[in-house]
C-alpha cells in the first residue's frame, strides 16, 4: 500500500484531507509521524509555488511521497490580505486567534463590517519517482466580524459561505465543508489524478 505524507502540522487540514483519500488504496500518515523535522522555508508568492516547495521539501525528508497543501483567506477590502501569508498573517507560528486578530483590526481600519472574500487551496504531491501532481480550489463568501461555530480552524468562524446561506465555515459539518470548501474542491480534483496515478 502506498504510503502518502500529509506535509503538514495543521491537524485540521490532515483530518481532512484523510478523509479524501479513505476510498484510495493509500496510507495516509501525519508529518508528526516523522518526529521533529525542519520547517520548509515557504518563500514562494503564490499558494501553489509554496505548496510545491513543501511537497518537494518534505517528500526529500522523509522518503516518501508527500502532498502538500498551501491555502489561504483574500479579503478583498483588504487587498487580497492576508493570501499566502495566512498561517503567518500575525506572525511565524501565529495562533488562529491571534491571526484572526489581525484581520479584525484591519477591517476596524477599513471602516467595514464585513467584506467579499474567498479561500483559495493549492495541493502540490510529489512521488518518489518524481510524478508531480497539482489542483487547486476556490470557495467564495463574506467575512464579517462576528464569528459562529466551533468547527474548523482559521479564519473559519469569521467566513460566512455562499452555498450556505448566512452559515460560516465552522458551523458545517465535516461532510458539508468538504462538498464546498477550497481544499475539498481541490481534493477532488486531485483525487482523480492520484487514481490514475496509483493505477
């Protein structure tokens, strides 16, 4: 059985993305399998070029295939912030809260109780022999100030969703999240091209 590196230390997003592949004939194992490993240095300026160095990145570290995800909120009264620096948006290793901190304040900034916003997912997995495959995925909705619902992560209560009307992100359940969301519209793609891959 194929053995697939989540190249992440987002529990959440691991969860996921396990649940993608539960039909597949693979192996999904967490990168906290593999103990203390370095960070990849996540210098790219699009979600995919940082998605394709953690895959490679990580893929080199532990010997196995690895995929990897680069995902992220655009506020668009924000300028498209906070994008690829998302995870990082309060700074490097930044709490959820404390990057949706920063986004609060700068919409008090903004003068605005709400703005249009998307998601935008980038999954990047690199095989041993080299086989590099890639998807991305959009979800499109308002954030707003109030935040609702104890599930997901991130910016998730403060992303209410377009399918949904007047729900946020963490107020959906796993199942409902991943028939819209970026990374599980991204994860189907994906999955497709794994099928053939591992066929």
């Amino acid at each position: 059985m194929k053995k697939i590196v989540i190249a992440t230390k987002n529990a959440g997003k691991v969860r996921e993305m396990k649940d993608a592949f539960a039909h597949l004939p693979v192996e999904v194992v967490a990168l906290s399998d593999f103990g203390q490993l370095p960070n990849a240095i996540e210098d790219g300026e699009t979600f995919a070029e940082n998605a394709a160095i953690k895959a490679k990145f990580y893929m080199e570290k532990t010997g196995c295939a690895c995929l990897a995800d680069d995902s992220g909120l655009e506020v668009a009264v924000l300028g498209g912030r906070p994008g690829v620096y998302s995870s990082r948006y309060a700074g490097y290793n930044a709490e959820d809260w404390a990057n949706n901190q920063k986004m609060l304040e700068e919409l008090c900034i903004a003068d605005v109780e709400e703005s249009p916003a998307n998601y935008r997912c980038s999954l990047c997995f690199v095989d041993t022999d080299g086989t590099l495959l890639t998807s991305d995925g959009r979800c499109d909705g308002v954030v707003k100030k109030i935040p609702r619902g104890k599930n997901g992560f991130g910016y998730d209560p403060y992303f209410y969703t377009n399918e949904y009307a007047g729900r946020t992100m963490a107020e959906l359940t796993l199942e409902e999240k991943t028939r819209i969301s970026h990374r599980g519209r991204a994860l189907r793609k994906l999955t497709q091209k794994l099928e053939e891959h591992l066929a």
